[in-house]
C-alpha cells in the first residue's frame, strides 16, 4: 500500500517537548523530593561501620522470616562487603526502597479506586496492559527529558514499571471480600469509610502485601535498565562489566543483586505474620526501628560540620559538580576519570549514563543557558546543531588529534577478498561522516542517510570498490556502538559493500564485546576503532586475534566540551 506514513513519532515528540516545557517547575520539584528521599535512605544505612548496618538487617530478616534466613542474610551481605560491593548495594536497596515507597504511595489508592468504581477500572485496566507490555528502555526516553541523568529518572522508570502489580492485586483483594461480610456491615450501618477500613483492607491486605512484594521485584529488576540513564548502585557495575568484558565482576555483582532479591523476597512475603511476632510484638519492633531511623539522622545532623562556603556562583556550584558522560565501557569516560585524578577536581563526578542520555541533557542545558559539561568527541554532529567549544587539556590526559581505524577478523581476506579489499581502502574525511550524521539527525534512518550520501558521492565510493572483486551473497557482520559516528560509518561501508554482492549485516554491541567479536571471528569487522588512546586498552587485549588495516578516518578529538556561552576555556578552570 502506498499510504502515507502517519507522523506518530513526530506528534509524540512534541508533546513530551511541550510537557517538558510546562511542567518545568513540577519536574524539578519531584527530582528535589525524590532525591532528598533517597538521600535520607543512603544516609541511614550508610551510618557507622557496615557491620552494624549488616546485623540489624539480619536481626530483622530473622524476626520476620525465622533464623535461617536471619543467617543466610548475615552471611551474604558480608560476602557483599567482602567484595566491595557495599556501597553499591546500599544504593541499589536504596533505589528500590524508594521505588517501592512510591508504588505504595500512588498504586494503593488507584487500586482502591478501581474496586470502588467500575469505570475507573475500565479505564485503568486498559493503561496498565500498556505500562506492562511497552519495553522498560522505552520509560527511560521520557524520563532524561522530564528528570535529566541521574538516579531519579532510573526511579520514575522503574516505578512505571512496578506499580502495575499493587494496583491490581489491591482491586483483586477487595473485590474477593465475601459479600456476606459487606452485606453485613451495610446492615449494622457502616459508611462507606469503615466499610473500607474495617473490612476490606484487612481482608484484604495478604493480597494487597503479595502485590506490593511483587512491585518491589519488579523495581529490583528495573536496576540494570536504570543504570543506561546514570542510576548509580549493582546496576551500573552490571552495565560496566558487560561493555568491558569483565566476567568476573559482572558475576560479582549480579550474584550481589540475586542476594538483595532473595532477602527482599522473603522480608516483604513475611511482613504482615512474622516468624517471632509471638515473642515480641511487630508494633514494638517498628517503633525500635523508627527510633533508631530517626536517631540516626539527629546524630548526623549534628555531626555535620558546616560546609565551607566555596564559590557559589562557581562553574562546580552552577553545575552541581558534574560532568554528563555517556556508556562506561568508553573510553573517553576512562580519560574523563583520569582528568579528574590529574587535575586534582576532587569534588568532581562522572555521571555514566548513554550518548542519547548525554545529548537529552545537553539539548535541555542549552535551550535555557544553563551551564554544562558533557564528555565530547569529534566529528559529531552536536558541533553542528549547538554552539560549542572543547576545553583545553594543558596536561593531555585526552591525548591529541587521534584517527579511526578499520579492524576485521583473521581469514577474512581469504574467504571474502572482495569485502577485505573495500574495507582495506575505505578511507573518508570528517566532513563527510559528519554530513552522514546530520542527515540523520534530520529525521532520516541511517540506512536512507547512507544510501543519499553514497549516491552524492560516486567518485569517493569508486576509489573504495576500485579493483574489488564482486561478492556472491557471502555473508559480513559488521560490529559497531551506538554512536553517531560509528552509526554513520558502519551503516555506509555496509550499504557499499551491499551494492558489491555481499550479504551484509550490522550487529550494535558495546565497545568491549565490539573487539572481543572481531577477535573470536563471530564479527568479521568493524570500522570505529578509536586510536591511539580511547580505545587502546581493547586494542591491546586483543591485538593478536584480528587485523588493523589501518586509518579511515584523520582528525578526530575527544575532551570535556561546554557550550560557548560558558565563560570558562580549560579543565584547569574547574578547580
């Protein structure tokens, strides 16, 4: 059919940029509340030594799902510090507690309101299918634009996600309420409020607690996800240990997050009944808890010394001493942390997250003359559609101009030698990937931005395809990450060597796995490979198993880049 294509995207774009723009102020104060709220978590937990910490919570699993558990609990929560995952951990529980707070706060309540209204529950029945059937990453898009990087957009996220569960096990519960039960509280007199609280909810609170059990994991699971957005905690070692390859600490930490599930698990399904509330009552024990909670922050409160005062007018104040950067396998974001070490900027942060979450942030800095920092790299088409400038790196810690280099694995020249050569003398200038990429940025797919840049330029693709020979359907993989750059020159070698009779298929991988498939023959090439210095220490790990053709690329630099409107011009202003 030759119809035309419905502007969907396009229509949701543009209100998520009108909500963004009229909800300014709401957004800004949820991230206010929900990261003071996550603070306080942190804070309590990461009071006095982890012992401490560690005991009391074995000492309550215990209370509430008997003493092996109480054990078990010890036991892995100190394998976790024993790691060296502490930390992480009290971030991530902190995470999910939050996460489970709002599902609570928000998902009660609608469930209440579906048993009590048939209309709601016909509206809101068809929306929670939606929430629960649309991929997590998608809450993530939304959530940069509203919230910016950081820990609260990764809650928003995994809150949409969980709370689909306690609103509908709430309206199971009380709709499953005997109707003798009701019948005979409507003849004794009840209103309609003590219908529901002295009746209902207790009924039904065993469902209504499974279903908060049930959001909580959910929220657990959301960690990871949250982590593409610059949640910190298990997550984001997770995510750091896949973009580098490191089995090693992506079991360590995936074993640490299978330990909170198990403890959270069991805690929340023995809540209401607990395995010793024959011995002590649950109401003393929550009130010993509260005691210690809020004696916890007195002591803090008093034991904080008095901030030095500092510049508050300061580029560190005005941009809450952050750099925005993208995937932690990069490794740019390696050279940023290294210009925190050799600048001294001991108040300075990283904040990991994506490319298309540090964009969002940059589009939404620059659009209100806000200060900003972001990791950046050229060519790239940001320097086209924003005003900005790389800051000088007296010291070198990015080093200097750097180029892109094409790698294939061993034996491809022997069984493809048509593709090798092209992939051999492919060799382009930066204005012409980034011409690439503002197609792209235009609204084009990579695929049609490829083919319109191909067709603009014969004479270049010539000297590419010159003395290759014609492919019969054999099969190439093409390895790249998700960057603008390594988008536009994959996707144009791939086009090339499509129009030469290969069967070609593009693989988006993160930078470690990238090497690591082009090694181990799985991939047969790629054609982003950053060097000498951001990507050096993949290279290194893998130089022996594949084949460096050499350069494709002159001129590329990396460095912590600001809009021009920012009055500071080197990393050592950051001081």
């Amino acid at each position: 059919m030759n119809m035309p294509k419905i502007p969907l995207g396009s229509w949701i774009d543009s209100l998520v940029e009108w909500i963004t723009v009229a909800f300014a102020g709401l957004f800004s104060f949820i991230t206010t509340t929900i990261d003071g709220l996550l603070d306080l978590i942190v804070n309590v937990l990461s009071a006095g030594p982890p012992i401490v910490v560690i005991v009391v919570l074995a000492l309550l699993v215990a209370y509430t799902s008997r003493w092996p558990l109480g054990i078990f609990t010890l036991l892995s929560l100190l394998l976790i510090d024993n790691l060296g995952y502490w930390d992480s951990a009290i971030q991530t529980l902190a995470i999910v507690l939050v996460s489970g707070f709002l599902t609570i706060l928000i998902g009660i309540p609608i469930g209440i309101w579906c048993a009590q209204s048939k209309t709601v529950q016909r509206i809101v029945t068809p929306v929670l299918d939606f929430m629960q059937t649309m991929p997590a990453f998608v809450y993530l898009i939304p959530s940069i634009l509203f919230f910016g990087i950081g820990v609260v957009p990764g809650i928003i996220a995994s809150f949409i996600f969980a709370i689909a569960p306690t609103i509908r096990m709430t309206n199971l519960g009380i709709q499953e309420v005997p109707r003798d039960l009701i019948e005979a509280s409507d003849a004794f007199g009840s209103t309609r409020g003590q219908k529901l609280l002295k009746v209902q909810l207790p009924l039904a609170t065993p469902t209504m607690l499974a279903g908060v059990n049930q959001s909580i994991m959910l929220a657990l699971s959301m960690v990871v996800t949250a982590s593409l957005v610059g949640a910190p905690g298990l997550g984001a070692d997770v995510y750091r240990a896949v973009s580098q390859i490191n089995v090693g600490q992506g079991f360590e930490a995936g074993l640490s997050i299978v330990f909170i599930a198990i403890i959270l698990d069991r805690f929340t399904q023995n809540l209401r009944k607990p395995a010793y509330g024959h011995v002590v009552k649950g109401r003393y024990v929550a009130a010993l808890v509260a005691v210690l909670v809020v004696g916890t922050l007195l002591v803090q409160a008093f034991a904080k010394e008095e901030a030095a005062p500092g510049n508050a007018n300061g580029i560190g104040a005005q941009t809450n001493y952050r750099i925005i950067g993208i995937e932690p396998g990069a490794g740019i974001m390696a050279q940023a942390g290294n210009a925190i070490n050799e600048y001294k900027l001991d108040n300075w942060k990283v904040v990991e997250g994506s490319s298309a979450g540090m964009i969002a942030e940059l589009q939404k800095a620059y659009n209100n003359k806000q200060p900003i920092i972001i990791t950046g790299w050229a060519p790239h088409w940001k320097f086209s559609k924003f005003d900005l400038k790389f800051l000088d790196d007296p010291k070198g810690v990015f080093g200097g101009t750097e180029g892109i280099h094409t790698i294939v694995r061993k034996g491809l020249e022997q069984d493809a030698p048509g593709a090798y050569k092209i992939l051999d003398q492919f060799s382009w200038e930066t204005g012409d990937m980034e011409k690439v990429m503002v197609y792209i940025e235009e609204g084009m797919s990579p695929a049609e931005a490829a083919e319109k840049w191909i067709d603009e330029n014969p004479d270049k693709v010539a000297e590419w395809t010159n003395g290759a020979q014609k492919g019969n359907g054999e099969k190439i993989n093409l390895v790249y990450v998700a960057w603008d750059t390594e988008i536009a020159s994959t996707n144009v070698i791939g086009k090339v060597l499509e129009q030469n009779g290969y069967n070609v298929s593009l693989s988006q991988v993160e930078v470690g796995p990238m090497y690591a498939g082009v090694a181990n023959g799985s991939s047969d090439a790629l054609v982003g490979a950053w060097l000498p210095s951001t990507h050096i220490e993949y290279f290194n790990t893998y130089k022996d198993d594949f084949v460096d053709l050499g350069l494709n690329l002159k001129g590329t630099k990396n460095g912590l880049v600001v809009p021009e409107y920012v009055d500071i011009d080197s990393i050592e202003d950051l001081k």
